[in-house]
C-alpha cells in the first residue's frame, strides 16, 4: 500500500516501564491513534502522564520480551 512513502508513523509511549504503568498509542500524520479492546475509540492518554519514548516506526518504543 506504500503507506510509508506518504505518511509519517510513530509510536508513543507514556507512563512508567512498570507493566499496567505504561500505555502505548500511535501518531499517524500528527493525528493521535489510540485504540483499545474494550473501547475502540478511545482518547490518548497521556495526560497527567509522562512521555516516555517517541520513536518512528517500525522501531518499538521497549523491547519486545517473549
């Protein structure tokens, strides 16, 4: 689809490291993406939060752990 050719992506990550601290949201074209499985739409959220990391996809903002 060459999405990448014609759109800038990042993800964001705010909160903490610590696992239920953090939340991760995309930024597509300066237009905040943030979707969850309870609530579909729902709003970024990172207020009252710090931002931790912003960095360009494909790069994830920690490392995956398996």
């Amino acid at each position: 689809m060459n999405l990448m050719e014609n759109h800038t992506f990042y993800y964001v990550h705010v909160g903490t490291l610590k696992f239920r601290e953090r939340h991760f949201f995309a930024i597509i074209d300066n237009f905040l993406v943030d979707v969850g499985l309870k609530y579909p739409w729902k709003n970024a959220a990172f207020y009252n939060r710090t931002i931790l990391n912003i960095t360009p996809y494909p790069i994830l903002p920690i490392p995956r752990e398996y």
